[in-house]
C-alpha cells in the first residue's frame, strides 16, 4: 500500500477541497496502523454505500431534496422583507451550523446590504439575554426559534423572555405571534405549544435526524435563504462529497475514511486529542460546528478522542508553543482557505521599514497563506502529526461539502470504535438535575 502519510490526496476536481496527509516522521503515527484501521472503513463504506441507495438514513437523503425548501422560501421571503435584524434562538446542533453559514457573509461589522442581519443567542446568560432584548429594535426583529425536541430548556427560557418583552412593550398576542418562527419536530411539545398559542409559523424539523447532524435541513436552510445564499448548492457541494465517499472503488480513495482511519490509529497510538486549526475567520464557526460533533457523537463508554479548535493566525499567539513544544499527545488538522493573492494590499511605502521587508506590496492573504504553510511545516518539523486540507473556493456549495465530510469522517470514526454516533445518553442526567434543583429552590 502506498503511504498513507505522506501521499498528497487531491480530491475529485468536482469537490471544493483538497486534502494531504503531512509526513510527520513520528513513531507515534505509522503507515501500518493507519493501514490497519483504514482496512476497517471498507464494510462501514459499503453499508453507508447500501444506506443512501436505500434512503435509509435522511442523513443522506437530505443533499438531494428540494421538495422542502417551497414553504422555508415563502417564510425567508415574508422574514426579510419585514426586519432588518433576525435572532436564532436555539443552542449546540440548532445555532453552531447556521453560525457557521452566516460566517460566509457576514463580519462583526456588517453584512450584505439588501438582507437582514442574522444574530445568535445559543447560550444562556441573564446579562447577555437582557443586554440583547434592551438594545434590540423590537419592530424591526424576527425571532426564529429553533430545537428539534421542541422542550430544550435554554430554547424555551429564551422565547418565554422574548414574549414577556414584546408583551411589554405594547405588542399584541397576534402581533407577537409574527415576530417568531418555530423550527420543532412534527408532534405535540412545548415549543410547537406556545407557537399555536400565539399562531407563529411552525416548520417541520425531521423527527429522525439528530440536531447535530441537521445543519443541510431546514436548521441551515431556512438561516441560508434569510441570508440570501443558495440552499441547493449547499446540498450540491454535500451529495459531491457523499458520493465520490460512499461509492468510492478503494478506502484509500475516500477522503473521510482516511480521515477516520488517521484520528482513530493517532488515538490508538497515545495521541488522544485532536485539533481543528483553521486560517480563516469563516472556518471558526465551522470549527465549533465540527467540535460538538465530534464530541458528542464519539465520546461513550471510554471511548472517543478530545476535539481542540484553534483559528489562525491569532492562535500562534496563544496556543502554539504548547502544541509545539508540550505533550506530544495530539493530531493537528490545519484547514486554509487558499487565500494567496487575495485581500488588500500592503503598500510598499507604508511598509518601508527594512524589517518589514518580507511583507512589502504583498496582499493580506499572502501572509495568511505563508503562515498557514509554516506552522504545519513546524509542527511536522516537531514530529507532530499533521493533516493539511485546502479549500480553494470558500462558498455555500464548498461549506456544504465541508458538513458531509466531516458528518462522513465522524460516522466512520463511530463504526471503528464501535459506538453509536447518533446518540448522546449521558447528556441527560445532568438535564434531570437541572430541573430537580430549580424545583427544590423554589421552596
């Protein structure tokens, strides 16, 4: 078999990314034990190839639907053309893909111009919520309410505020209900309850696809079209990715299954943590995205690696020397976006300072794209595991096929550590406590 590690594993020219496995010359991450686990994906990759013929899993039936996008458009439009500023109420799988998706056109200083602002509030905090509905311009805000159980906590807490802030501020109970939409599963909860209380729009959250694995559904959808971006290319770019996978002739040719076959031989082999390090502001919320994934579909019974996030550059500041001179316990995933010749130009007689030489008339993106090269190459020259993916177009089709990849790569990682990747037991007690204290504070 030709290495695994050092090979450079370009994808099918229609996939928006390319991938490479870095030779990390360590002894801790070898050839033969990503070999022996890679072995392993070719039953998990035929079983994933009989599922999406079958349509068994909605996982891989949602890249290729259209049929649900009519109402979310006819919501989107009714959403935009009333208010300048929309808010996502939901938290972990219902906030983290919709954030990753506004990343593409929005900053922390605007957005495009003809649509609406799209913000989060995914984690509860009585400052933060309150300091949010104090500022917020009530007539011009629409609220979209989003948990697949319809009883998420946090979610329920949040909208109950926002009522009692509306109804405060003079709105009626009709008036109110325009100004929030609900995203629940199709059957009787707390969410679709207070919804037809007040006849706000519900839409259906597919009952058998986990929040975590729901960002291509109406979860990433309906923020996409408020949004003005394309949901169907960002199915396009997801089916690309799950076809040149699940239907792929060899293991070796399947980028997720590489993927899964290196982070679980690294975990085999002492390296149990596993960094996301991505250049680029818009790879943050994806990495948050990856994260919870990761972590929560993988970590059961013992078993499951620890997901680290990192965004470059400015984590160089903060986070390099202990990746590269501390324990030698983790796998590094080093995403860029190919920003090479890209972004403003710094102009050579600002820059004439001779220590700034290096930098002189070069573009913004050339220095991203040097600084991403050098610290997979120093992390490789410490003998760190190093896996390098490129995407050269960073766009609604690309994100896309990001979700599949890496919603592929965690599946496949499930079925080698023999977990189950769609469940999330141990999450519960600390739910049931939750309750139970406040009950008890109450007396």
């Amino acid at each position: 078999m030709k290495s695994l590690l050092t090979d450079s594993m370009a994808r099918s020219p229609s996939l928006p990314f390319t991938q490479s496995i870095v030779d990390c010359r360590c002894g801790a991450l070898t050839d033969d034990a990503v070999a022996r686990r890679l072995a392993e994906t070719g039953p998990v990759l035929a079983r994933l190839a009989e599922q999406t013929r079958s349509g068994a899993l909605p996982h891989f039936t949602i890249p290729y639907r259209t049929d649900d996008l009519a109402p979310q458009v006819e919501v989107a439009k009714r959403i935009a053309g009333d208010c300048r500023q929309v808010v996502l109420l939901g938290t972990g799988g219902s906030s983290l893909g919709p954030q990753a998706i506004a990343q593409l056109v929005q900053t922390p200083f605007g957005g495009p111009v003809d649509r609406p602002r799209l913000g989060f509030l995914d984690n509860l905090d009585p400052a933060s919520l309150a300091a949010s509905l104090a500022s917020c311009d009530l007539a011009e805000s629409h609220f979209i309410v989003a948990s697949k159980s319809g009883s998420t906590a946090e979610t329920i807490a949040q909208l109950l505020v926002v009522i009692d802030t509306l109804e405060q501020a003079g709105y009626s109970k009709e008036a109110i209900g325009r100004r929030f939409t609900v995203v629940t599963e199709p059957r009787a909860n707390l969410l679709s309850a207070i919804a037809a209380r007040f006849g706000a729009t519900v839409l259906d959250h597919d009952p058998d696809l986990g929040g975590r694995y729901a960002v291509l559904s109406v979860i990433g959808t309906l923020p996409a079209l408020v949004l003005g971006l394309d949901p169907v290319a960002m199915r396009r770019g997801a089916a690309a990715v799950l076809e040149a996978n699940v239907f792929a002739a060899d293991p070796a040719e399947a980028s997720a299954a590489v993927g899964a076959a290196i982070s679980i031989a690294a975990d085999d082999q002492g390296l149990p943590q596993s960094v996301f390090l991505g250049y680029g502001d818009r790879l943050e919320r994806l990495a948050a995205w990856w994260r919870q994934l990761w972590a929560e579909s993988l970590g059961k019974h013992g078993k499951g690696t620890t997901p680290i996030t990192a965004i470059g550059p400015v984590d160089q500041h903060s986070q390099m020397q202990l990746y590269l001179d501390g324990p030698a316990d983790k796998l590094y995933t080093v995403v860029d976006l190919a920003t090479r010749g890209q972004g403003n130009v710094i102009r050579a007689d600002l820059a004439d300072d001779p220590s700034l030489a290096f930098m002189a008339g070069r573009r913004i993106g050339d220095v991203v794209a040097a600084q991403a090269r050098a610290t997979a190459d120093t992390l490789v020259k410490f003998g760190r595991p190093v896996r390098r993916m490129t995407i050269p177009t960073m766009d609604i089709e690309a994100l896309g096929a990001l979700f599949m990849h890496f919603t592929l790569e965690t599946i496949i990682a499930a079925a080698l550590l023999d977990v189950d990747p769609f469940d999330q037991p141990a999450v519960e007690d600390g739910k049931i406590l939750t309750r139970q204290y406040l009950l008890q504070d109450r007396g």
